[in-house]
C-alpha cells in the first residue's frame, strides 16, 4: 500500500504541471459600454444623493 501511493506522489507532480500563463489583451471599450457604464454612475451617484437626503432629514 506505502509503495502505491510513493509512487503516486512521485507521478503525480509531473501530470499536474501547469501551462504557461497568457496575460489577456484588453480590449477597447464600446460606445454602447461607455453609454451604460455613464448612466449606471449617474444612477448611483443620483441614489447616494436619495441616501444622503434621506438621512439627513431624520430627526
């Protein structure tokens, strides 16, 4: 049994070497990306101002 699994852990690093890492390329952003990226940061800026009033307003 000791034997099977000295030599499972001798074979096993060389059938779990990894592949060369491939950094991604970005790609260029949209015109329709850059339109919904502005209107979900002017959505978010429009609920932190609700946020903000509303605590305010607390007594």
């Amino acid at each position: 049994m000791l034997r099977y699994l000295t030599t499972a852990f001798i074979l096993l690093p060389a059938n779990v070497l990894a592949a060369e890492f491939d950094r991604p390329i970005p790609q260029a952003q949209s015109a329709t990306a850059e339109f919904w990226f502005a209107l979900a940061a002017a959505a978010l800026v429009a609920g932190l101002a609700l946020v903000h009033y509303t605590v305010r307003r607390r007594p």
